[in-house]
C-alpha cells in the first residue's frame, strides 16, 4: 500500500515515541542530545561512505536491511516494467537482494549488479550461488565511471546507495548514459525528512545488537538519514541527470523515497 509521508511530529509525540524505547544509556542520550554535531557528522559520514567499512561491515548490514525494507523491494520488482530478454542494471548491489528477485522475477533478462565493495561483490555472488540463478552476474565497478557502452541497458535500479555517491548526478549520467532510450530509473534511498517515529519504527526492524537504540537512533537521524535525500532533492537529482517523466512514491511503513523515471 503507498501513502504519502506525514508531517514531522511534534516535541510531544517524540517524547511518547522516545518513552516507548527506555534505554538507560546515558552516554549516547547525551549524545543524541548535540543540537549540531556538524563535525562528528561529517567524519562519521566519511566513514558511513568508505569502502573500508563495507569492506568490513558489511556482513552486519546484510543481515539486517533485508527484514527492514523487504516491502520496498517487492514494490520496485512489480514497478519494473520490462519484457522479454532485457538487461537490467543494479547500481549498488550490496549483497544482491533486488537483483536476485528481479532475475526470478523476469527469467529472461539479464540482471548485472555492481557494488564498489569487493566484499559485497563476494557476498552477492556467494548468494547467487547458493540460490542457483543462472541470469544474474556481478561485477566490482564504480558508478562515478561505469565500465558499460552507450545505452545497454533497458532498465536500472539503485536502492539504498545513491548517499554514498561523492557526486549523485554525476553517478546518474553515468546510468543515464548505458539506459536506452526510453529505458526505465527506479531510484530508492533514505528519507531525509523522516519523522521520529516512523524513524523509531524502522529501528523494531533493524535493531543491531551491539548498538544501544538511542544511539542507534541518533546515527539513524544525523549520519544515515540526515545526511541522505528528501523526495525534492532526489527528484531534482534524477531531473539533473537528463531523465524525464519523473514520478514519486513511497510504501507504507518503509522510510524510504522512490523516484522513478525515463531516458
């Protein structure tokens, strides 16, 4: 079901959402309480942004994201629109979730995924194999300078990993350029203008253990999300790099943006 993002809450409705989560922690409250933490955010954004950590940490977020956002993939598979034996491109593969089920999904296109991890390329295609897909590959390569021809593709989709992009538009042009004409975008990433609760919501499904939830939550809120697109910049983004026909919508219940559009 799609609904459209409500309001940020109130300093009121937070304390209730807040309450809900009583975690004596009060290291990461005081934490959480910084009003502008600019430059802890921006080191630890460099880091959320590095090769290294995915090269290291990533085993962790894959293990979670999936139960998180496991209806935000379902919607950009049925939302795909392609036929017959059509390549499909995925941006940011991570561990290869959405490419694996847009392979089963269509079983005669061909699905590339591409991650700028060499431990998550390894992971995804550990995954392929233990699932026994045949029309599905993957491939370190970096957005910034895609190693495909001129117009290859007949669809792209990027889901989670346009906020980890030194140069979003940049990275779409590149898509942009190995689309066909009329080739379909689906784009989905973090939303910037979350509420908290539906940001503490969110958390019930990607709890990491080793991470008190107020701390979690303020990484959520300043590094991850805060430091992500709105459904206007992504929007404006995609519109930079040349596509048209530009829509919008979200699921409910999944703090995420999804642009989709055409070359």
């Amino acid at each position: 079901m799609l609904e459209r993002c409500a309001k940020r809450p109130g300093w009121k409705t937070q304390k209730r959402a807040m309450k809900q989560y009583p975690f004596p922690d009060k290291g990461s409250y005081r934490l959480m309480q910084m009003d502008h933490p600019d430059i802890p955010v921006r080191i630890l954004t460099a880091v959320r942004d590095s090769r290294w950590l995915w090269d290291t940490m990533g085993p962790i977020y894959n293990e979670r994201i999936f139960d998180a956002i496991g209806e935000l993939y379902n919607d950009v598979v049925r939302n795909l629109h392609v036929s017959g034996p059509a390549r499909i491109l995925d941006a940011g593969a991570g561990r290869g979730y959405i490419s694996l089920m847009l392979a089963a999904n269509n079983p005669q296109a061909m699905i590339t995924g591409i991650d700028y991890s060499s431990m998550q390329v390894r992971a995804a295609k550990k995954f392929l194999a233990q699932r026994k897909i045949i029309n599905c590959a993957f491939f370190t390569d970096n957005v910034m300078n895609l190693r495909f021809q001129d117009t290859l593709f007949d669809a792209a989709v990027s889901i989670g990993s346009i906020k980890h992009w030194p140069d979003g538009p940049r990275g779409l042009k590149e898509i942009h350029r190995v689309l066909k004409p009329g080739g379909q975008l689906v784009v989905s990433e973090t939303d910037r203008e979350v509420s908290d609760e539906a940001l503490w919501k969110f958390i019930r499904r990607f709890r990491v253990w080793f991470i008190p939830n107020r701390l979690l939550f303020w990484g959520l809120r300043h590094v991850i999300f805060g430091q992500s697109y709105s459904e206007r910049t992504l929007k404006a983004c995609v519109e930079q790099a040349g596509f048209r026909d530009i829509e919008c919508r979200r699921v409910a219940d999944c703090p995420y943006v999804i642009v989709s559009a055409k070359r």
